[in-house]
C-alpha cells in the first residue's frame, strides 16, 4: 500500500530522496494502512536537533476513540543521526525544504518517503503544464497514424 503526494511534483523540484521511519499510534498506524492520509501541505521540521513531520493529516481510525485525537499533530521522523546531519547541512545552505512525497508499508513498518526540494516559480508550472499537453498531443496524433 502506497499513498502518493502528487501535489509535491507540481509544487517543487525533488533533488535527492531518503526513506524515514515514523513514530505513530495504534489507531494512526491502522488508519494508515486503511489509506486515510493526507500528505498535501505538509513538510520537515528541525527542532532542537530531530526532525519532525508538520500538518500532514491523518484521519482518525473508525474503531478508535476520538476525544482527544489531534489529525494535524506534530510527528516525530526516525532517523539515523547522520542521516540528520546530512539533511540540515543540505537546506541550511540552499534554498531547500523536505517535503514528505510518499508514505507506504514496508513489510509491517510504515515508512515516509522524503524529498529535499527546491521550489518552482510559477512560470516553471505553467511551463511544465505546456510540456504535458504538447507531449500528450503528439502521442493521440501518433496513435490516431497507426490505426
């Protein structure tokens, strides 16, 4: 099971890729596997030397209680402190940020998919939506010539 942020390829440029584990709850780790995530928004946190996942949206389990449960809450990312190191010294520097692009089941382990990120202007948008549709165009057209 495997659920994607798409908004994160419209918004930025994914420049390297490191998978995260995730400290969750029972009821978030069972809503996960259900497939109530909602990644759009959300991105890495460093505070005090830990990396936190801010504003990602994980509904709550149906069988679970729900007083009390916050959706949006802060949470806690596993990582190796080299790992850690390696990604400050990548954003400090540049004008970077990690965005969360995946979150997926590895075996029983729920993982985080994370991108350092350099965001696009909006001319790289609407350029990147031009590019599409002319691509998509010549491929009709070429399919239309060998029917």
């Amino acid at each position: 099971m495997k659920i994607i942020n798409k908004k994160v390829f419209y918004d930025y440029e994914i420049v390297d890729r490191l998978e995260a584990g995730i400290n969750l709850t029972g009821a978030e780790v069972k809503a996960i596997r259900g497939g109530h995530v909602d990644l759009s928004g959300s991105f890495v946190k460093f505070v005090a030397g830990e990396a936190y996942l801010v504003n990602a949206k994980i509904y709550s389990y149906s069988f679970a209680r729900k007083e009390g449960y916050d959706e949006k809450r802060t949470r806690k990312l596993l990582l190796h402190r080299k790992e850690l190191i390696a990604l400050k010294s990548k954003i400090d520097g540049a004008n970077l940020t990690i965005v969360p692009i995946s979150v997926y089941t590895n075996h029983r382990l729920i993982k985080i998919e994370l991108g350092v990120a350099k965001g696009k202007k909006q001319y790289d948008k609407k350029a990147a939506i031009k590019k599409r549709d002319l691509d998509r165009d010549i491929e009709e057209e070429f399919a239309g010539r060998l029917r």
